[in-house]
C-alpha cells in the first residue's frame, strides 16, 4: 500500500501545483487590471478538484482548506464576499498553506499552522453558505481516518520498503561507480592512438614487403652471377634457398597477424566506443536529479521570511522538474537561498511603499530553473525596487572602488558588478538575513568554482533578476588543448564559442583593447599567456595568423591568444581542491597521453569583471619568413573539401583544393611546394588509386606523403591502398579530425 500511496502523492505534487498556479494567475491579473473579470467558474471548479484529489490521497488538511477555498469562491460568485484586497490577500494565504502541507507532508520539514488562514478562509465561506464537507465513512476493519486537527504523515518516496523497484546503496559507492564511468570513455577514445600505431606498423610492412621482392631474385642467385653476361645464372645452396624459404613464410604469417590484429582492434574499439558510450549515459543520468531535490522548499522559505519582516511577497517557483547533476545542484542550494533572502530583504518593499508607489501591495519572487544547451540556467527575480545606482556608486567611491568621476560615467554593468565585491552592500542595517556586504562575494566565489558566471541586472518594468549559469554535470568534460607557451592546457569546449585562425592584421587596434570582428559583433583580443601572468611579451609582427579561442561568459566573448591549438577530446578532470591548486582559476588537471599532468582553466575566472581593462596585445613577430606546410586535399564532394579545408587551415596549414585526381596532377605539375596529399579514392576522371599510382611513380613526387580519406572501408580496398604506396588510409564514416592531424604531424 505504501508504494501505491507513494505514486499517488507524487500524481497529487503535479496536479496541485498546477490548481495553485492557475489560481494565482488569476489573482495577478486581476491586480494588475481591476476592471479584469477573473473566471470565477473556472477557479472556483480548480478549488473543487483539488479538494477531491487531497481526498484520494488522504491529505485531510489540504482537503479542509481547499473545501473552504471552493466555499470562499462560492461566496464570491454570489456576490456575498467582495474580490477586493483583502479576500486576494487570505486567497493567496491559503494557496501559500496547501503548498507548505503538500511539501510538508511529501518531504518533511517543520509541521504547518494552518489554523490562522483556515480561520479567515472559514469566514469567507461561511458567509457565501457554503457546503459542508463530505464526511468519509471508514472501511469495515479499516484504520480509523486521521482526524481532521491532526496533521498528515510524511510519506517519503525513497524511504519506502515495499518499493520492489528501489535499492539503497552507499553514496560513497555510488561516487565511486561515477568516477569509473567518468573515466572509462576517454580511456576508450586514447584507443585511437593505438590504431594510428598499428596502422603505421602496416604501412612499414607493406615497405619492407616492397623491399623483399626487390631483393629476393638477387639473393637467391649465385655470388657469381653477373648479370647480362649471358650465362646461366649460378644459385645459392640448397641450405641457403631453404632458409629465404623459411624467412619468407614466417615473414608473410608476421603480415597476416598484423592485419588480423589490426581488424580485431577495429572491431574491439567498436564495440567498446558503442557499450562504454551507453554506459557513462546510464551513470551520467544517475546523477541527474530534479531541481526540486534542492529547492522544493525555497518558496515556502520566502515566504517565512516576508511574514518575520512585515512584507508580503507571493514565490512563484518555476522549472523544478529541470534535470541536473546531484553535486551541481547541492553546491548551488546555498548561492540559490542567499540570492533569495537578498530578494525578500533588500529588494522587495512594504506595503504600505509598494502601495504609495502604485504597486499592489503583494510583491512577486520568482525562481526559474531551465536547461540551455548544456547548461543550468537558475534565475531569481523580484518586482522591487531594483538596485540603487546612486548608493551603490557612493559607496563604491567610500571603498576606494571607484574615483568620483569615474562612478559617475560608469557603466551601469560595471556598478552593479561591484554588489559581489566582499564586504559591499548599500544596506542601512545588518539584520539575520541579508546586510552584512558577504553572502554575494560568496556566491560568485561558489559560482566561479562550478565552471559558471553570476549576473545581476536591473528588471524590466523594476526589480532586479539575479541569474546563475553553471554547466549541468561536472562528471565528464569535453575539453579543447591548447598550448600557451610551454605549456599544454585545457579550456572546458562548454565555453568555448568557436577556435580559429586570423591573421593580425585583421584585428582593429584603434580602440582601447584590440577587437576582431565575429557575427556582427566586436570582440574584444588579448593573449591568454599574459591572463595567466607568464613571463613575456608577444613580440612584434606583421599579418601572421593568431590561433584564437574565442570564449563565452556572463552573456560576453572573449578571444584568447594561445601559441598553438592541439586537440580535443573527453577527459575525467581532477578537481583543483585534490592536487592543491587555485579552485578559482583552474578547475582541476588531467593526465595527458604521456601521463604528463594538464591544468584546466575555469573561464568563468578568466573573463575580466566589466570595466577590467585587458593586458595589451603586443602583436607577433614578423613570420613571413617562416614557412608553413602546404596540403594538397583532393576530393569531389565540396563539403568535404570545405570541412577539411576549415580544420587544416584552423591549424595553420596552407591548403589547395583539387576535385579530382587528374586536376591533382596539373596542380603538382604546377607546384613545387607541396609537401602532403590528402585525397579521397572514388572521384570522376581519375580516382585516388590511380592518383597514388601517379605519385608514386613519378620521381618527382614519389617521397610525397599521401593520405587516403575515403568511404571505403573494406579490407581489400584499405590493403589496395597501402600496396600502392598511401601512407594512411583513413576511413570517412569514422573519420576523427585528430587522428587525421595526428597523422599529418607524423608525417611532416
């Protein structure tokens, strides 16, 4: 019975929050318009449905007051009872008691007082004459019904111990399962570098191979043949043709097991990407939890803290079914509730003020929690007062913040990024809730550490909207590699918008921070290496290209100078708190494939605060004279050629296009500097196989590495391929950027 009446409550949690919200609605609109005729009908059958559904699952106080509800809109309906302030005021009153016995009685906490609100509600009702409620006859043998002055039982539905389809682990197992899973994926991936290794022990046996046809005739013949004299040919011993004999055979069966291997790899690779994939899914989803876990109780908390300042405030909590990680979504209870009580404590007023300012006299909080791309987006608005420019600039200017003159011009992004400085706050008083200038420093501090950003701006139409970004599961990341110097670090792909190349002298240096030009928009340019604080300036130059990161934060982009972009792919990051370094500006490290250690840079720190000026941008040394490799890439499909041509160029390669094989040999007729071919195989006039043959055979350009990237995934065609002479064969259904780059890197 308990896990029927569990699932009962948990129909009963989403059909009253919604009963509730329409009525609410209702109530906003009619005090936002009085002349606006509420559909009485329809509130009045919301209030009736509710009663039934608190009946259903034996919810006797909620039953009560929803009964009284429908009596009070009854009496409403008659015209009996005035819709005037004052019934609004005991409506949502009564509306903010089901939702606290509801939470009450589905997740605990402290007991409800309803008596006060039932008492209002009952003569609002009792004056319309309302209908009395049903009164339930028990079941022969059945447990007498709770009575109607006590109150509800908790019912928890983890806790139940008839829930066949529940287990109770250890949490600190469950970690654990988490962190295996986190890094069974890229361990998987790092497989693709032993494909590369095997593939190029095959290509070096197809040479030696070629090498061994051309030697045998000459050693199976005698040491005393010379050729053209028109003898016979003398042969070795006996002995001796039985050893080549023997070498022959053993040399071949070696070839054969380095193809059976390298297949079996592929397929093992396979099928460890497809079941590891799934694997880290399933994991990944059992940290995933509703933002309901954390924040079930943040209305009824805005509400307790209205009443104990005098205030009237109706929380609008929104988006609770919002999936996160369990860990995100605990480290940002505390953040989530400060930003609260700031909202009930300093932003929302009295009465009597909202009133005198031509508000109605109940303020709205509002709690939104939603999911955009792969990030949790949480943001806590109220209908207040809105920040105080002028106090926040004074003070700014007490705290040796800001000059006189340079609070008065400043912007209003960069004033009200200076509420999260320690210590600030334009409070009068400090109270038990909000003043003392902390609780917003350590939001964004706690914010920061999460990978995310925290804004706060003015309200359209007057309040103030706090809004908190962080990625929605820290198990697994996607990270881009970059080097800065001698170092390899990594930058979460979260935040990165995109990577490029431009050359410099595409950069508009006029302004007070160099800027390049993205999607109609002016993006501000400074190297990451003097973000970090290393040693040295970026010398001179003259149109060499810059490798760019461009990274998104708070709503703003960044482009970040890196010395050269490696790769990317998924890691297990060790968070910064483990291996002893800064939390606020690293995230953590991860092992690279030499088992050396990379830091991993948390964005939401590397953005400068608005109104930070950027370290200048000393533009590079004059590179014309250092020459980058060129690639020729051979292919009919345009969209091919274009995605290969955008990932070699990204990496500063100069690339030249041909669609086919034959314009391929025109152009290497034509051009001297080639030094690598990329080419597909089918392709009109003249495939990759006879463009290979071509190169192969031509003198001129036989030592040109050729890499074949083809659809072609069959044994027969890979081993054509190699026969001919390609020096990587790479198949376009499981085409990898970094395995092709891997393999040009190794080749040049």
């Amino acid at each position: 019975m308990n896990d029927i009446r569990t699932r009962l409550l948990a129909a009963f949690d989403l059909e009253h929050k919604e009963h509730l919200a329409a009525i609410r609605e209702a109530l906003r609109a009619v005090e936002k318009n009085p002349a606006h005729h509420p559909d009485l009908v329809e509130i009045h059958r919301r209030a009736h449905s509710l009663k039934g559904a608190a009946r259903a699952v034996d919810l006797p106080e909620v039953e009560r007051l929803s009964h009284w509800l429908e009596a009070a809109f009854l009496a409403i309906q008659r015209g009996t009872v005035p819709f005037d302030a004052t019934a609004r005021d005991v409506v949502r009153r009564a509306l903010d008691a089901i939702e606290d016995v509801v939470a009450w009685a589905t997740r605990g906490g402290g007991e409800v007082d309803i008596a006060e609100v039932l008492a209002a509600l009952t003569r609002m009702g009792g004056e319309g004459g309302g209908p009395e409620p049903v009164q339930r006859r028990p079941d022969a043998g059945a447990t007498p019904a709770t009575p109607p002055s006590a109150a509800p039982r908790p019912v928890h539905a983890a806790g139940s111990a008839e829930g066949a389809a529940l287990v109770r682990i250890r949490s600190a197992g469950l970690e654990r399962l988490f962190t295996a899973a986190a890094g069974l994926l890229p361990e998987i991936e790092n497989q693709s570098a032993l494909v590369a290794e095997l593939r190029e022990l095959r290509g070096e046996w197809r040479a030696l191979e070629r090498s061994w046809h051309a030697m045998r005739p000459r050693l199976l013949r005698g040491p005393h043949d010379v050729s053209g004299s028109g003898g016979t040919s003398s042969f070795a011993g006996d002995e001796t043709a039985l050893r080549l004999s023997s070498f022959e055979r053993r040399f071949r069966a070696l070839g054969a097991s380095l193809d059976a291997a390298h297949r079996a790899h592929d397929r093992h690779l396979w099928s460890l990407r497809r079941w590891g994939s799934g694997f880290q899914d399933e994991v990944r989803q059992l940290r995933m939890l509703p933002a309901e876990s954390q924040f079930s109780n943040l209305g009824r908390m805005i509400r307790d803290i209205s009443r104990a300042q005098g205030k009237e405030v109706e929380a609008d909590i929104r988006g609770l079914e919002t999936q996160a990680d369990r860990v995100v979504l605990q480290r940002l209870k505390d953040p989530v509730l400060h930003i609260a009580r700031n909202a009930v404590s300093h932003g929302v007023e009295t009465p009597q003020e909202r009133v005198a300012a031509g508000k109605r006299a109940a303020a709205t909080v509002r709690f939104e929690a939603s999911v955009v791309g792969r990030r949790l987006v949480l943001r806590v608005e109220d209908d207040g007062r809105g920040p105080n420019r002028e106090a926040i600039a004074r003070h700014a200017v007490e705290r040796g913040l800001l000059g006189a003159d340079e609070a008065d011009s400043a912007p209003e992004e960069r004033l009200l990024d200076l509420i999260f400085e320690p210590g600030f706050s334009t409070a009068p008083t400090a109270n038990e809730y909000a003043g003392r200038g902390m609780g917003l420093a350590i939001v964004r501090r706690e914010v920061t550490r999460l990978q995310g950003s925290v804004t706060l701006a003015a309200r359209e139409g007057g309040g103030t909207v706090v809004t908190v970004e962080v990625p929605l599961s820290l198990l697994s990341q996607r990270l881009v590699f970059v080097a800065v110097q001698d170092d390899i670090l990594a930058i979460p792909s979260n935040d990165v918008a995109r990577v490029l190349r431009a050359p410099a002298d595409t950069l508009f240096t006029d302004l007070a921070a160099p800027t390049i030009r993205l999607e109609e928009e002016d993006v501000p340019v400074t190297p990451l290496a003097a973000l970090l604080g290393y040693d040295g300036a970026m010398p001179q130059g003259n149109g060499a290209p810059l490798a760019l990161v461009i990274l998104r934060a708070a709503g703003r982009r960044l482009a970040l100078v890196v010395d050269a972009l490696m790769a990317t792919r998924d890691s297990v990051v060790t968070p910064a708190e483990e291996v002893g370094i800064d939390a606020v500006r690293f995230l953590g490290t991860v092992l690279m494939d030499d088992g050396s250690p990379a830091l991993v840079l948390n964005p939401a720190a590397l953005s400068p605060r608005p109104g930070m000026a950027l370290p200048p941008l000393v533009r590079p040394v004059d590179e014309s004279a250092r020459r980058r490799p060129h690639i020729l890439v051979v292919d009919d499909s345009i969209t091919t050629r274009t995605l290969e041509k955008s990932i070699l160029e990204a990496h500063g390669y100069r690339v030249t296009l041909c669609v086919d094989g034959r314009e391929a040999v025109e152009t290497l007729g034509e051009l001297e500097d080639v030094d690598l071919i990329i080419s597909d195989v089918e392709m009109p006039r003249m495939d990759g196989f006879a463009l290979l043959q071509a190169v192969k055979g031509n003198p001129m350009t036989s030592d040109l590495p050729v890499i074949l990237v083809t659809s072609r995934a069959s044994d027969e065609d890979r081993e054509r391929g190699l026969d001919l002479g390609a020096d990587a064969y790479i198949v376009k259904t499981r085409f990898d950027q970094n395995e092709l780059l891997a393999g040009i890197r190794r080749l040049l």
